[in-house]
C-alpha cells in the first residue's frame, strides 16, 4: 500500500517537473499591438473542446501582392502574443497579414497547456483564418521554438501553403535528454512534439532558420530537420541566440520573402 502510494506521487511529481519544464505561460501583456501603428483586430475563438483563445490579426495592405497570404504564428513556450510584435512587425514588411495567438493558458486564453490541446489551439486558429476567406493555400505556418512542434502538427492535421521552423527542436525527448542528461528522459517522457518525425509526411515548403550559436536548441536540431524535410526545403543561418531578436536580421526577412510566392492568390473563398 505505502509502495503504491509512494510510486504515484513519484510519478505525479515527475509528470509536474515535466509540464514546469515545458510551459511558461504569462497572462500580462508587456506591449500592445497599436505600438506597431498599423490596423489591427482583436479575436476570440474557441477550440473544439470549448476552450476559449484570444488572438490578434494584423490585416496586410490593400495593395500588398502577398494580401491573400497569412503568416499563422505558433509561438515559444514562454510569455505570451505581446512578447511578438518585433515578430510580427518583420512579418508584415513581407506584405502578408499576420495573426497571433496564444495557446490555452497563455495570456488571455483560457485553460491549462497541454501537448494535445496546443494542437487543438492551433487548429482553432487555422479555422479562424478560413472563415476570414483565406484559402488554405494562403496560410504559412510559423513556429518559433515549441511553436514548431505545434505548427508541423497542423501541417499534418490540415492543407496549408507552407511551414517555416523558427529556432525549433527535433523532439521534447531529444532536447529533454540534452537539458537533462542524468534523467530518463526518452522513457518518462509524455510530452513530444515531435517535428523530426512529422516532416517526411509533410508535402509543403518548408523553411528551417536557425542561429549557429544558439545555446539552448543546439543547430545541429535544425540540421536534423532540414533534412527530414521533403523539397521543396531551405534553411537560413541566423546569428542571434534562442531569444535573442532575430527578426532584427535582414539575411531572415530576405529568406522569408524568397519562401514566399510574389503573386496574389485568387481562389479565395467567400
């Protein structure tokens, strides 16, 4: 009896050190999406569990060629949409609309994270955006970080126009075992988001930017990735560590005009 009650709360207790490790949500915004000085719209939807999710959406310029494009950005596993304006910001110099959003738990939306339920999030976002009139070929995918393991696994679940992989890992147990390299990690391990093994069934572009001194998500991640991926695939060097403000970078904003195809869409739907 006193086993069984010690070996759950051990296995409780890893299951919170696991969750900790992954998620860091914060709920208040440090910035506001008017100091971009550009439109913008404040957006509710919910995932199909209920859960309600708070985004922004940043409309791209009536005369943008690139104005039936979105860029759907997943983000870290830290902070909230407020911490991404520099993002988006750089983003929008590429003549696409932008909309962030957080995952449950994070900032304004409600719930606790969870592996599973990010997927869901990120599908809400995805139907969002559909129902805004973007066709599915319009939508590209980012991930920054976590962000990426969300963002292939909605490349999975639905058609979309591409997948950039901004500074992301292989697979929790893979970066878990470098982190933690005295624990078990690739057997105690419940959270995966395992990009590595989502890419050879992805049948989209695919952009993997990563920075070569980044000292938490080591490059060779990326260069794992890359070359999972099916072509059409590039992969831009960045020069800024994990957090560090890689979209001040032009050889990033080059890279993400060149993803992107200069024509507009016309098969949008109503």
């Amino acid at each position: 009896m006193r086993l069984g009650l010690a070996l759950a709360i051990l296995w409780l207790m890893l299951r919170w050190f696991e969750h900790s490790q992954v998620y860091h949500p914060t709920h208040t915004f440090e910035a506001s999406p008017a100091a971009l000085g550009l439109a913008w719209e404040e957006v509710h939807f919910s995932a199909t569990d209920g859960v309600k999710l708070h985004g922004w959406f940043f409309a791209a310029a009536t005369n943008s060629p690139r104005r039936d494009q979105v860029f759907l950005v997943s983000h870290g596993n830290g902070g909230n949409i407020s911490h991404r304006l520099g993002l988006t910001q750089m983003l929008l110099h590429t003549g696409a609309a932008v909309l962030l959003y957080d995952y449950r738990g994070f900032g304004r939306s409600e719930g606790r994270p969870g592996e599973e339920g990010t997927y869901l999030d990120a599908q809400a976002a995805y139907v969002w955006l559909r129902q805004k009139g973007f066709v599915a070929a319009g939508i590209v995918l980012l991930g920054e970080s976590l962000g990426g393991g969300v963002a292939s696994e909605l490349a999975v679940r639905e058609p979309v126009g591409g997948l950039v992989l901004q500074s992301t890992f292989t697979s929790i147990p893979d970066i878990g075992r470098e982190l933690f390299p005295w624990l078990p990690v690739r057997t105690l391990a419940s959270i995966r988001y395992d990009t590595h093994s989502k890419l050879p069934r992805l049948r989209v572009p695919v952009l993997v930017a990563h920075g070569r001194s980044d000292s938490l998500v080591g490059f060779h991640h990326a260069e794992r990735n890359f070359a999972a991926a099916m072509e059409p695939k590039a992969l831009v060097e960045l020069q800024g560590d994990h957090n560090d403000a890689v979209w001040e970078e032009p050889a990033y904003l080059a890279a993400l005009e060149k993803f992107l195809p200069a024509r507009p869409l016309t098969d949008r739907v109503p």
